[in-house]
C-alpha cells in the first residue's frame, strides 16, 4: 500500500480539515476483506459517511475512505489505548469510548485492522449465544 495526499472526499464524510491528512491507498479495501472475514460481521453504510461494521446490530467500528478508521470501546479500555499510543481520541467524540486511528502509513492499517479485531472480540463475548 502506497501513502499519498488526500483528496478531499466528501461522500467519506470527513471535513476538509480531516481531510488534510494523509491517507494509505487500498485502505479501504484491505480493511473490509480483514474484517468481513470473521465470523457473523456485516457491512452497512455509514450515517456520516464511509462503511460500518457490525457484528448482529453492534457497530464494531467504521472505516471512512482510505484515511480513518473509528472504534467503540468501553472508556477504561478507549483510555488504555490511548495511553498506550496505539489510537488517538475520537476526532469529533473525545471524551467518549470512541478512538480514531488515522491511516498515514500500512502499519496504522495493520494497528487498525487488530483494534477492529479487539472491538469484535468484545462484541462477541456481550453477544447472545
């Protein structure tokens, strides 16, 4: 995957500030097959934009374009992450459960893709057997 300038996107629901940040092309892609590969997740649009995960009807975070990748977290976990350097705060819910993981470079994509991962894994364990 090559980084490169972003282009403003506005069906990927970001603004123009968001938007100035680089972006890792086929992002997209590569998050999708990642995460639709696991058990029972689906794929919905998104309400601001991009593409949503879910397992059942919990969002387990959503991708919007090549640039940005949100995650629901319990806030003792979200803080963890956080803490750890290994997200960043929600880009417009910053003191909620939410982290953003902006993707500068394939290493942010992979780091993204195991966070999903770390999403669903929650998920499932609240879900209903």
């Amino acid at each position: 995957m090559a980084t490169r300038p972003l282009e403003p996107d506005p069906a990927a629901g970001l603004s123009e500030k968001e938007n100035s940040h680089m972006s890792v092309f086929g992002a997209n892609e590569t998050i999708k097959q990642a995460v639709l590969s696991w058990d029972g997740v689906a794929a919905y649009p998104h309400r601001y934009g991009g593409t949503e995960y879910r397992l059942g009807k919990r969002e387990i975070g959503h991708v919007h374009g090549d640039s940005l990748v949100d995650i629901p977290f319990p806030t003792k976990v979200r803080n963890e992450l956080v803490s750890a350097g290994r997200a960043e705060p929600h880009h417009v819910l910053p003191k909620s459960g939410w982290v953003s993981v902006y993707l500068r470079a394939a290493t942010d994509v992979e780091r993204a893709i195991e966070l999903l991962r770390f999403s669903f894994d929650l998920a499932a364990q609240k879900a209903p057997k």
